[in-house]
C-alpha cells in the first residue's frame, strides 16, 4: 500500500489558506524539495510525511492523499 498524493485538491487547499509550497514546508516541517515534489505529483509521501502535511493543513488524511495497492506490482 502507499499513499498516493491529490495534487488538485491538495493545491487547493493551499490556495484556500493562502499558503505557498515553502510555507507548506515550514508548517509540516519538511523539506522544501520534498513539499515542491508532493504539491508537483512528482513524489509520494512517506506515511509520516503525510501525517506532517495533514496535520499541518488541519485536514483529514482522506481529503488530499489516497491509499493505493501496490500488490502485484514490481518495487
């Protein structure tokens, strides 16, 4: 399983809160990189970076990330 990033809806959220993808950062205390990676849909989290974002936004871990098997697939 791996949690798989909304990038509209997460984009969405930060617009809403007025918030770039540094502060995004700042907030969630990641790596600027990471943040512009996961807002790009280029990089899927790691479960405890998204609980930072999730937390940081003050969201629910359904509205922005979504589980995803990754059964039967090569790693």
């Amino acid at each position: 399983m791996v949690a798989v990033v909304k990038v509209d809806r997460l984009v969405q959220h930060l617009y809403r809160k007025g918030w770039t993808r540094r502060k995004l950062a700042e907030e969630a205390r990641i790596g600027e990189a990471t943040a512009q990676q996961i807002c790009a849909g280029r990089r899927n989290p790691s479960p405890p970076v998204a609980k930072k974002i999730v937390d940081a936004l003050g969201l629910e871990f359904d509205e922005i990330f979504e589980i995803v098997s990754t059964e039967g697939f090569d790693n």
